[in-house]
C-alpha cells in the first residue's frame, strides 16, 4: 500500500475483528510512527499500548458504570471542544453524528440507543490492541500538535499492515480509571485513546464515510505560474 492509498483508506473505524494483532506489529508501527516531526526533536508522544487480558480489565472496570454515568463519565480532562462551538464547525460535527447514528439505524430521540453506542467507545469497539496518547502536563499547544501528527502517523502505519484504527478522545471522559489503570506519572494527562485492528467491513456502523469540505473551503494559492 502506497502512502496515497493509505490516507485515502484510512476512517474512523466503529467495528473491529476479533483477529489478534501481533505484538511486534504494534511495536513497528509505534517506532515508527515516531519518525514524525515535532518542534525542536522535543518528541513529545508518549504511548501506552496495551492487548489481550489488559484490554478485558479495563473493559470490565467500565462496563458495569455505562447504563448511568454516560455521557459525563468523570468528567473531561480537558475540553475537547470549543464553547460555544460556532458555525462552520458545529454544523460539522452535528452532520457527523447523523451521519454515524442513521447507518446503525438510532434515531436522533433515541437517547439511550446513542448513549449505548457511544458506550461502544469503552470497548474499543471490539478492537484487540488499544492504545494512549499521553502528554506532558506542561506542555503547550506546539507539543498537543506534535502528538496529533504522532497519532496520525501510527494510523497511517496501520493501514500499511492492513489494520484500521479509531482516535478515541472519549477516553478523556474516564481519565481518572485510564490514570489509575496504566499507573500514568502524575505530570502525564490522556490526549486521546486509540482503537486498532481488523476491520469488520461487514458492521453496518463502518459502511459511510465522513465528508470534507471542497479544496477552496480551507485553502488559499497564490503565486503558482
Ligand atoms: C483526536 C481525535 C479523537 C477522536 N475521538 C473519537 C472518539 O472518542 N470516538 C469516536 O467514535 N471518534 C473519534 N474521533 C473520530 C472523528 O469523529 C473522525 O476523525 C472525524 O469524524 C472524521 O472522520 P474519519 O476519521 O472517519 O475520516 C476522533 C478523532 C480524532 C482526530
């Protein structure tokens, strides 16, 4: 797979296999990922990468608490959103969720069908690797965009080994449990969690894809001859 065909391929991937992913698969993309630019060589990632019994432990620390603590959680460690969240963005981020729920057939009254799909968050939908993107307390937003290029390299990565992932900030919500399970330095915090695997091409949930604006919506030319 080029690297054309690896950003085009590569979505938010809501279902996964069960197929187990090898260990030095993981570990691959994860030093390699790190070939990503960051201001100063600071490297800021740091990653947590966890498969198997560690993911079922997690797992079973939160599913007992989704039925009443959903959506809060703990309370969000930082603030994932604008507020107030304004045009264009908020119309965005409202089309993606429509989108999202009309392919599993949830209707926009049907509060518990979201919430238990957004539970799905908590399982990583299925995936068997997870990981976390952790940051330094002290670091500014030049360090928060280094790791988001970090994160988007390891997805790339991903589809070069056949796997899909999904960045998952909904982890912030459940920073507390996440900081307690992966024993996380107090001067680290969860930038985002991250599902990976197969895809379950056959799940009604993977069968869209989000939209972009046009070319002219983000992005000014001047001086090309
Ligand atoms: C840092 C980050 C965190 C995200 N967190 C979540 C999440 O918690 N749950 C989820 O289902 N999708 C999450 N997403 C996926 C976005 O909704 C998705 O990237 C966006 O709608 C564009 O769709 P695409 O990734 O399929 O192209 C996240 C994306 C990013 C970049």
């Amino acid at each position: 797979m080029d690297v054309f065909e690896a950003v085009a391929s590569r979505f938010s991937c809501r279902a996964f296999l069960q197929t187990p992913v090898a260990e030095i698969t993981v570990r691959d993309i994860i030093e390699s990922a790190s070939r990503a630019p960051s201001a100063g060589n600071m490297q800021p990632w740091r990653v947590y990468a966890i498969a198997g019994s560690r993911i079922e432990e997690l797992k079973n620390l939160l599913t007992p608490r989704m039925a009443t603590e959903l959506p809060k959680g703990e309370g969000a460690e930082y603030t994932i959103y604008p507020e107030p969240l304004t045009e264009p963005y908020l119309g965005r981020r409202f089309q993606v969720g429509e989108l999202l729920y009309r392919a599993i057939d949830i209707a926009r009254q049907d509060k518990a069908g979201r919430y238990k799909q957004y539970a799905k968050n908590y399982e990583f939908f299925g995936a068997p690797v997870a990981l976390f993107f952790a940051r330094e307390r002290d670091h500014g937003p030049a360090q928060w965009a280094d790791i988001g290029g970090y994160l988007q390299t390891v997805a790339l990565l991903a589809r070069g080994h056949g796997l899909h992932t999904c960045p998952q900030q909904a982890w912030v919500s459940y920073h507390k449990t996440v900081r307690s399970f992966l024993k996380l330095p107090s001067n680290q915090m969860i930038y985002s969690g991250m599902a990976m695997g197969y895809e379950d091409s056959a799940a009604p949930i993977n069968s869209w894809r989000s939209p972009r604006e046009p070319l002219e919506a983000f992005a000014t030319f001047s001086g090309f001859d």
